[in-house]
C-alpha cells in the first residue's frame, strides 16, 4: 500500500491523504464560483497546502447539469492552473475531469493524478492516462456527466458499486495502467440517493476488499444535508464525522473542501490509531 504519487509517498497502511478540492467554475456547488478566477484558484491550492492537504483537486467541468463547457475552455479553466501549483508546490495535484484529452493537457502541464468520476465514459480515458506515469481514479457513476440523472435503483446498492468498480479496474488494467496506479472511489451521492449512500458508507468495507486504495468523497453532500436537515454552509460536522466513519472502515484518501478542519481530524484518527505521535508531549510529564 505505499504509494509514490507525484512528489509524494504515501503509506497507505498507516496515512490517510486529505485531497483539497478547487473548482474553477462559475456554478460549483460549494463555493459558487468563488475559485473561478485564476488567481483565486492558484490562491486556494497554495492555502490548502500550507494548511497540510496532501494533494489538490482541481475542477473544470461540474459532473452534473449546467450550461455547456466546450473542450477549450475546459483547458483554459485547468490548464494554467495546474501550471502554476506545480511552479509552487511539491503538492500532488489531480484534475477532476471525464475527458481523455484534458487528462492528458494536464498530465503534460504537472499533474500526477486523474480523478475521473465519469467512470471511464470517455472510452480514451484509460488509453490516455496509460501512456502516462499516473494515477487514475475510478468512480462509480450510472449517467453520464452533464445529463439528467435517471432515478437511482438498486438490489444492493454495495454489491453493484462494488462490481462496477471491478469491471472499470479490469478496462483499465487491460489499457495498460498497473493497478499500483489505480485508485477507488463509490461515489457517494453520485447517482444515489441518502438511503443509497448511508448504506454505501456504513458497508465501505466491502468496497476496500477490493484492495486498491479508496478515496471518500464525503464533503458538503446532500446525504449529509439531508440527514441533519442542514442547507449548504452548514455541514461541516456532518462532514467530518463521515469522513472519520470511513477512514475507520478503511478509506485512506479524504476528498475534503474545509482544509484545515479536515486535516486536523483526520491527523487526530491517525494519531488515536497508532499511526502517527503527538506533535508534542507535556501534559502530566512533569515539565509544568
């Protein structure tokens, strides 16, 4: 389970990687735009290092409706930032899109990891990031991006999650990625309901056996809206609880937009579990 993403090793054993989220897009969810500019955007990825994410993922496209975004302008919006964290950071920086040739501009411009929450529905995606040294991030989604999504139903949530991940490992294997660069990710709320993703996160386990490393992206979502009947803005504790809920259940990648919040929780499980010493040791040592 150790890992050299980028400039970074992980182990992850015994560390879980608390990724930073940066949409450069006008209608995120989150944020409303306010990374869109350039200058936001690089602002927000230096802050979210300083403030100990180890890697950051950046955003072009949301993967739901909204007004079109044409090929170029996706390259425009990743493109020069990926440029200028790479300029400024050892950060290991992502790029969230579904499109073979942005994987690939953006590869070229420092980034080491392709999280793609299509799934593979770009049938060059795998090609793509196989002719590369990256990482590549596999999703379970049902629709494609930027559609309608169709009313989720399933027998077993889990058991279909965790088969449509196997099969888009064994498409990318049979590319030509290695599985040391293949990570996982059930895609909470994505095409799920709360129901769907409450059940999703409680049997998490299920889809770790897998044996790749998977990646929890918990933040900000409806299922925690929902849950605690709290509007965006107001789910940063039920944030945080899922995000330790599935570190506890073997999740070892933490898709995160409150940086600090996040990285000091996630540092404090690491340290209840063994896996990491206090930054320092006084209390009741005699040393008052």
């Amino acid at each position: 389970m150790i890992r050299t993403i980028g400039r970074r090793t992980f182990d992850f054993g015994r560390q879980v990687a608390v990724m930073a989220v940066v949409n450069r897009t006008p209608d995120s969810f989150y944020d409303k735009g306010a990374t869109f500019a350039l200058d936001r955007a690089v602002e927000a990825c230096v802050r979210a290092a300083e403030a100990g994410a180890d890697w950051v993922d950046i955003g072009g496209v949301p993967f739901g409706l909204g007004p079109a975004v044409s090929l170029d302008e996706e390259l425009e919006r990743v493109v020069p930032v990926v440029e200028a964290i790479a300029r400024a950071s050892d950060v290991v920086i992502s790029v969230d899109t579904f499109n073979a040739v942005v994987a690939r501009e953006a590869i070229a411009a420092g980034a080491s990891v392709i999280n793609d929450t299509s799934g593979l529905f770009d049938s060059g995606m795998a090609e793509a990031v196989a002719a590369t040294e990256a990482t590549l991030v596999l999703t379970h989604s049902m629709s494609p991006p930027r559609a309608e999504p169709p009313r989720p139903e399933y027998t077993d949530v889990v058991i279909e999650v965790v088969d449509f991940l196997r099969d888009r490992v064994a498409r990318a294997e049979a590319a030509g990625i290695p599985r040391d660069r293949l990570i996982i990710d059930p895609g909470h709320d994505l095409n799920k309901n709360t129901w769907h993703t409450l059940e999703l996160t409680r049997r998490l386990r299920e889809v770790v056996a897998l044996g790749l490393p998977t990646l929890a992206a918990v933040s900000n979502k409806d299922f925690i809206g929902e849950t605690l009947d709290r509007e965006q803005g107001q789910r940063l504790e039920g944030s945080l609880a899922a995000m330790v809920y599935c570190i506890l259940e073997g999740a070892r990648i933490v898709r995160m937009h409150d940086v600090r919040a996040s990285v000091d929780a996630v540092r404090m499980t690491e340290a209840i579990l063994g896996w990491r010493d206090p930054a320092y040791t006084k209390h009741n040592l005699g040393e008052g």
